[in-house]
C-alpha cells in the first residue's frame, strides 16, 4: 500500500510530466517561446499544491486545477 509521502511524490511526477509535454509538443520550431499565460499559471498552482501539501484537501486541488489549467493550454493550442 502507498504512504501519503509516496502519492505526492507520484501526483508531482504526473504534473511534471504534464508541463514538460506541454512545453514539448506545443513548441514546433526551434526558437524560445515564452510561457503562455495559462501554462504559468498552472505551473504556479501545482507548485502551490505541493508547497501546502500538509493540508491534502489543499493540496490536491490546487494541484488538480493546474493540471486542469494545463490540459485547457493543450486544447487551446491545438486548435490555433
């Protein structure tokens, strides 16, 4: 059975993963692009989920919502 410390070590892996496929896949040519507002904006509450993570109610759902906010970044992206 997984401990508490392992299931964040996981959802931080996941949401990691996330914003590193964002960047990625979204980036087709080789010059830097800046952050779109949203992608820093998600990045910023996933961070803020694993900073209060004491609390798991807190946690998991700013964490939740970056990754909500990002998987909204990838659909938006997409259709440009």
């Amino acid at each position: 059975m997984l401990n508490s410390s392992s299931i964040y070590i996981i959802i931080l892996i996941i949401a990691l993963l996330i914003i590193f496929l964002v960047i990625f896949f979204i980036r087709k040519d080789k010059k830097h692009k800046p952050l779109s507002t949203l992608t820093g904006l998600s990045l910023m509450f996933v961070l803020a989920g694993i900073i209060f993570g004491d609390n798991r109610w807190i946690g998991y759902s700013l964490i939740g919502i970056g990754i909500i906010l990002t998987i909204i970044d990838i659909i938006n992206k997409k259709k440009k």
